[in-house]
C-alpha cells in the first residue's frame, strides 16, 4: 500500500485562541474547524521561539534553537549537523515541496525540494505579470496601511496565489525538473504568509468583523510597565481597527485552506493524506491591548500556538478530539515520521506526539512543561504555571498562574504566597536550558545514539558512547 501523503498547512503569527473551534466567538474558521472535528486539535502547543526563522527551524529540523544556533532571521546555511524534514522524507522515496513563505537560511531546504515556490521571489513576479504589482500591500510605496481594505482582490490575494501553486505541487504539474514519479508519496509545506502584518484583508473578507464589534480581551493596569507604555501609544479606535483586520486575514487564510483540502477531496487523495495544521508563533491581536508580538516569550499569545492533526478515515480514531498534552514544535518532525510509518532520525530533538493523535484515550501522556526561548529570554510552561526569565535589561522575571489567570495579567513574581512555585520553575527552566543543548560528538564521522526523555531533556542514564562529563 503507499504511504501516506503527508500535508504540513503552516502560517506566520496566528493567536492560538483565534480558531472558532478553540471557543471564539466571533472569528469564522470554518474549514480549520472541519480539521479539528475530523482530527485533533491540541490546545497546549508552544513554538520553541518567538519569531519565524528559528521558530520555522526548528519545526522543520526538530533541534531546539540553542542546538541549531539560530536567533534572528534569516542567516546563513545551518553548519551543524543537522537534517531537514524534506531531505529525510525525500531519502525514503516522497516527493517534496515548500511553497510560500520560506524565511529559512537560503538553500537550507531548497535543495531538498523538487517543487520550490518561494512567494517572497515569485508573488510579486506574478503580480507584475498581471498588471497589479504597484498595488502589493507588502511593498514600502504603499506606506503603512495596517487595518486597511486590500488594494488587491481576493483572487489576487497572496493566500490564493499560494493555493494555486500548492494545487499544482499536488497534481504533480509544472517543469520537468519540479515533478516526481506520479505514483510516489508527497510531502509538501504550505507556509501562508499572514495573518502576519500589514493586516490588510481584500473583500470579502475585509468586511466580516467591524472595528466597533470587536469584543477585546481584559486588560488590567497591574500589567508591567513595559506593556502599560506600549498600550498607551496605542488608541483603542486604532487597535479595534487592527484587530478587525487581523480576524479577516485570519479568515482569508483559512479559505484557502479549503481550497487546498477540496482539491485533495476532488482527486479522491484525501483519505491517504495526513495533515497538520500550525504556525510559527502568535500574536497579541487585542490581548494586553496590543497587536503584533513586540514583547515575544512574555505571553502566551505569542509563545503558544495552533495545532491541529487530522488522520486519514480509518486511521483517525476519536475524531473530534481536543488533547490539552504539552507538545512543542522540536515534536513535528519525529511526529510526521511515526504518522507515515518513519523511524525519526538520531538528530532529532523532539519527541512524537503521534499517541496522542485521534486517540479516543491518548496513549502519549505530554510532556510536563513547554521551553520557549530566545537571545534574551527564556520561558518554561507547565499545565499550571509560565515563567519567563528575562537575562537582558532591568525587567523582573514573570511568573504567571494559568488556571487563576489565564490571560496572564498578575506577575505574581514578587508575590510570597508564589515564592514556592517560582523556585520550582525556575529551577525547571534551569534544567530545560541545560540539558536542551544537543552535544556534537561523533565517531568516525557517525551520530552518536543521544538518548532523551519525554521533555527533550538529555537522558544521562541511557547515553551510548558519552556521559554527563564529556
């Protein structure tokens, strides 16, 4: 029997909560929701960093940002020892593509892939081929225009353009050299570039939300100085305006998406597909009164993230599920693998989720608590508790409870009755940053076997070739 075709939907800076099947009330996610009630969507999933190329390297080599190096965006050709998702598939006979927004080191996956739509190189191409490129809300002449209508239509739209190419990757069409054998599995990564900013949906979708019905998170003047400053540079009018515009790309992505899924429902291969949906990081959309991520690890808008995994029929299990399980981004690349039958490679990271997936009782029990980290800080989260360790600055650490405070608005860092629950995290995100550090030690040119437990933590019990004191 083939293997399964595996579909990896991803998009830049969605807030987890902004799904109607995660309980919004006003955002219309139909076809995500379609996913969710015929996978599982998992409500505890973190990025491993803030911001899009580490966060995407780290989704798509499975190695936390402290092993892979990177911090900032874009970057060299990663010199480590370290593979792809696509390189491994494509080594076990799938054909391959990524299409959309890269944002990874250049040449990195490319070379890795047969069929390569880079939208940052080819959209704007495609819309000087048709009269439109002066009207691209990407480009610098058209100034700011966050919270405005497109000037382009849908049809025109970034996300259709995007559809249309992953169309093509799954009907196995283009140049010679972009196809594969017809009768050969696929993998392909469909990176959407929004709802990132500039938030500017084209119609309809520009019109579902109006700035005057939006209904804002809390906010609350006890929230630290740093986000009381920020919030007051930023009127409520223009924030609502913001956040509209927000909930239409939202929408606008989400559209697409099920024009991707109808073509695989058309060619009678959605029942040998396996899709993913998820995103690099989040994005405050009204919560704390901000938009954006200025901020990063601080919140759970910005460091949790969608993720939802629909199996083909058959396979799925308790479709419908909702699975509150810790899982991080480092546990896609080992999860696809054992979703497609794959042992994962040695250099991995992660973990697979893949127990916990259409399971009517998961038989993955998650991890005990998510690490999030970037240059300047970093963030442990459990069921019950976030703390962030902010190492740059004069800010004070941040300690959050999440079952008392879910929209993390009290730092209960300096509280006594905490004093116990800030210790115990804290020395948890010590143990997260020092044994997340993937050590390079070879033997003629191999892998060691690193052996890690259920938090990606260094196993020194079950090491081969290598200790605690190497």
């Amino acid at each position: 029997m083939k293997q399964p075709n595996l579909l990896f939907l991803f998009s830049d800076q969605h807030n987890a909560r902004c799904l109607s099947c995660a309980g919004h009330q006003q955002l219309q996610t139909p076809h995500l929701d379609r996913l969710a009630a015929e996978g599982t969507r998992f409500t505890n999933a973190y990025a491993n960093n803030p911001i899009c190329t580490p966060s995407r390297i780290s989704f798509l080599s499975g190695l936390y940002p402290s092993t892979h190096g990177y911090y900032g965006l874009y970057g060299s050709e990663p010199k480590a020892p370290m593979t792809s998702l696509f390189r491994y598939f494509k080594e076990r006979g799938y054909r391959t593509g990524a299409l959309g927004k890269l944002h990874t080191p250049r040449y990195w996956i490319e070379r890795d892939c047969q069929f390569v739509y880079d939208e940052f190189i080819e959209y704007p191409k495609y819309l000087e081929g048709t009269g439109l490129y002066e009207r691209n809300d990407n480009r610098a002449f058209n100034g700011n225009r966050d919270g405005e209508i497109s000037l382009l239509p849908y049809e025109h739209s970034c996300e259709v353009a995007l559809a249309k190419q992953a169309v093509r990757f799954i009907r196995n069409e283009g140049e010679r050299l972009d196809r594969g054998r017809n009768d050969a599995p696929w993998l392909a990564w469909v990176s959407f570039s929004r709802p990132h900013q500039p938030y500017t949906p084209s119609e309809p979708f520009a019109g579902l939300y109006l700035p005057e019905s939006i209904v804002l998170p809390p906010i609350s003047e006890a929230e630290k100085e740093e986000v009381r400053r920020k919030r007051g540079d930023l009127p409520e009018a223009k924030l609502r305006r913001l956040v509209s515009a927000y909930y239409g790309l939202v929408s606008q992505v989400d559209h697409a998406i099920g024009a991707i899924v109808g073509e695989l429902e058309r060619r009678g291969e959605l029942e040998n597909t396996i899709i993913l949906y998820s995103s690099d990081h989040g994005d405050y959309a009204g919560e704390h009164g901000l938009i954006e991520k200025t901020g990063g690890i601080s919140y759970q808008a910005i460091s949790r993230i969608p993720l939802i995994v629909r199996l083909p029929s058959g396979k799925a299990g308790h479709a419908g599920a909702v699975n509150d399980a810790i899982v991080e981004a480092v546990d896609v690349f080992p999860t696809l693998c054992e979703l497609a039958g794959l042992e994962a490679p040695n250099t991995v990271q992660g973990v697979s989720f893949a127990g916990a997936v259409g399971a009517g009782e998961a038989s993955w029990e998650g991890r005990s608590c998510a690490f999030t980290e970037n240059a300047f800080r970093k963030a442990i989260a459990t069921k019950s508790w976030r703390y962030v360790a902010n190492l740059h600055g004069e800010q004070p650490d941040e300690l959050y409870n999440l079952i008392d405070d879910p929209w993390e608005l009290r730092n209960r860092i300096d509280d006594p009755a905490c004093a116990d629950a800030a210790r115990d995290m804290q020395r948890l995100l010590l143990d997260r940053i020092v044994r997340a550090r993937k050590p390079v030690t070879t033997v003629n040119g191999g892998w060691h076997k690193h052996a890690y437990d259920r938090d990606g933590r260094m196993d020194f019990t079950h090491l081969a070739g290598t200790n605690a004191y190497w």
